[in-house]
C-alpha cells in the first residue's frame, strides 16, 4: 500500500490534550459534612468520565475528554486533600459557617442562605460560600444586628 493513503496522525494531533487546571481558591477549604460528600461524588463522577473517556474510538475526541476528566479528577482530587471538615455549630448565638441565616435586606426582601465551603456554594438553591460579601458581613453577629453588606443594610432575622 502506499504511504500517500495510510493515515498516519500528525505529532501534533497525536500529543495528548493538557488543558490548564482548573483556579483554586487562595482561602481555606472549609466543608460541610454534605459538602464533603459531595467532593468525594464529584470525583467519583470524575474518574467514571475518565474511565468513559479510555473507550472512545474516535483518536481525537478520546483525547478531548480524557484532558477534561484527568482535569476534573486533579481539581477534586487536591480540594478533598486540602477540604477540613467543619462541623456544624452547637450554639445559635452568633453566625458562623453552618449556620442557616435569614435576614431582610432594606429594600423588605427576605432572604435566608447556608453558610458553607465555596465548593457546594450556589445561591441560587439557597447557599452562599463563607467567603462571600454577604457571609462576610454576617459572620460574628447576632439575630437583631444590622449589618453593610456592600452599600446595603441588611437586618439578621433568625439564625439556625
């Protein structure tokens, strides 16, 4: 056969894909019980994409989602390794990591999120990581306190 058609793959399509990793946070990994459970399910889901990922014909889209799982496992991988579990507080007295907090912003809106790890952090489903403005401002203070937030006042209504 002629080596005009073999298909041989360039050096360059033949290196494997290294994609950058992905940013970690330069504050401590602090986790929930469900947070940490839910670290150890990610890289679980990680390694079966991996997994996955090793039984794809196709040369070059082998090497795409092999980049992304081995990615995917790295980042997990170092945020279980570095996670310190926090349990949740004993006391209501003041906001801490944990802590379900509700409050009213000046605008009358009520709000409540869990304080918790940026890693399970989604305030769309009711949870703000410990280091974000809100939670920042909240932390340390009691039911009662009015606290900026930003160029807003909020007012902590219940602490659980």
């Amino acid at each position: 056969m002629s080596v005009a058609f073999a298909r041989e793959e360039s050096a360059e399509a033949a290196a494997e894909i290294e994609l950058p990793d992905r940013p970690v946070s330069p504050h401590p990994n602090l986790a929930t019980a469900s947070g940490l459970e839910a670290l150890t399910k990610a890289m679980g889901e990680s390694r079966a994409a991996y997994d996955a990922a090793q039984r794809i014909e196709d040369a070059g889209e082998r090497r795409r989602a092999v980049a992304v799982a081995s990615r995917d496992m790295r980042y997990f991988a170092g945020r279980l390794a570095s996670a310190h579990l926090v349990a949740r507080p004993a006391a209501l007295g003041a906001v801490a990591f944990g802590h379900r907090v509700t409050f009213r912003r000046d605008d009358g809106r009520r709000q409540a999120f869990w304080i918790v790890g940026e890693d399970e952090a989604d305030p769309r489903n009711g949870s703000i990581s410990y280091v974000s403005p809100v939670a920042r401002a909240l932390i340390g203070k009691n039911a009662g306190d009015v606290v900026l937030a930003g160029d807003r006042e909020i007012e902590i209504l219940a602490i659980e």
